[in-house]
C-alpha cells in the first residue's frame, strides 16, 4: 500500500511545530518530521519539504529586518521610556541637593552661633573668676579684721576682768573704774592685732598696800 499524500505545508507546519516544541532548526531531520505527520507521505517528499523549509527560513528571517524609519521610530520609543524614568530621578535628584544644601547652612549657622555662645560664656567665665578673685580678697581681709577685733575683744576682756579684780582688793568706786575702762578702750589699737600695746594690767597691778 503506497503511503498517504502529504502536502509541503504539511510538512513545514510540522517543522514549526518541532522549532515550537524546542528543536533547533538544523536538528531536524526527515525521520522527526516524518513522525510529527504520523508516518503519512514518502521521506522523500518529506525530505524535500524539509529542504524547501529551510532554505524559506532566511527569507523569512530577512523580512524581519527594520528600515531606517522602524529604527528610528524605536530609538524615539527607547528614548520617551527612558526620559520618564530619567527625569523623576533628576528631579528627586536636584530635590535632594537643595535639601542637602540647605541643611548644611543651616548646620553652618548653627556652628557660628555655637561659636559665639562659647566666646560669650567664656567671657562670662573670665568676668566670674575675677569677681570671686575679688570676693576672696575681700573675705581674706574680712578674716584680718576679724582676727583684729577679736584680739580688740580679748584685750577689752582682760582689762575689764583687771578692774573688777581691782575693785575687790582696792574698793575703787565706780567713776574711777568707769574712768579706767574708758581709758583702756582709747588705747584699744585700730590696726591689727599684732600692734596691740602689752594688756594694761600689767600697769594696774594691786598696790603693796
């Protein structure tokens, strides 16, 4: 029984179908072919389907190929895509470049405000030791005066103790005591202590009497 008819386009859909299914075009044979038809025709025809199918494909391949126009036309469409995407992206970019700038004058200014908050405190500092170097000068003299008027005290104690003593053992009245501790109290020294005269008991001793 001779084998079923088979037509060319038959067999060129059939080498479709295998390209499709993942063979590559100079893979196929008469025997794949012959066997995508279901064994239908002669490989003869089959074989010179195969042959007319290929020698097409460049043909078709050349089809393809764009004309100036096309290219020209597809770089314009290159170059819109890439400018919606290009020109956000500037603008993000110069955005981010003003904020960059403007944070940095600000942090300058903050500096130089630092800068003249430092000289003003460290003025203030310099004014501050000086009052305390002041204030510690006045508390030294302070204390010089203290010593004095304390050694003034002391004196005034003695002398005063000295005439009451001297009442008891000498029965002096009391205009002649009023009259001694008003002259001890003239002799009191306005300097300091150190220049207090000897205590002047020592010059009112009880008389051998």
């Amino acid at each position: 029984m001779s084998a079923a008819r088979i037509t060319e386009q038959e067999i060129w859909s059939a080498c479709d179908g295998l390209v499709a299914a993942g063979v590559e075009a100079d893979r196929i044979s008469v025997g794949m072919v012959h066997e995508r038809l279901g064994l239908r025709g002669s490989r003869s025809t089959v074989n010179n389907g195969l042959k007319a199918w290929r020698a097409q494909r460049p043909t078709d391949q050349a089809s393809m190929t764009l004309s100036d126009s096309q290219v020209a036309m597809l770089v314009q469409t290159v170059k819109t895509i890439m400018q919606q995407f290009v020109a956000p992206l500037e603008a993000a970019r110069a955005h981010d470049a003003q904020q960059f700038a403007e944070r940095e004058r600000r942090l300058l200014d903050e500096v130089e405000t630092a800068d003249e908050e430092s000289a003003r405190l460290e003025a203030a500092l310099v004014a501050e030791q000086a009052r305390s170097a002041a204030l510690s000068r006045r508390v030294d003299e302070l204390d010089r005066e203290l010593a004095h008027w304390e050694g003034v005290a002391t004196e005034l104690r003695r002398e005063t103790q000295f005439l009451i003593d001297s009442i008891g053992r000498r029965g002096l009245g009391f205009e002649e005591m009023a009259a001694r501790l008003a002259a001890a109290l003239r002799s009191c020294p306005q300097g300091t202590p150190e220049s207090l005269p000897p205590p002047r008991a020592k010059r009112l001793g009880p008389s051998a009497n």
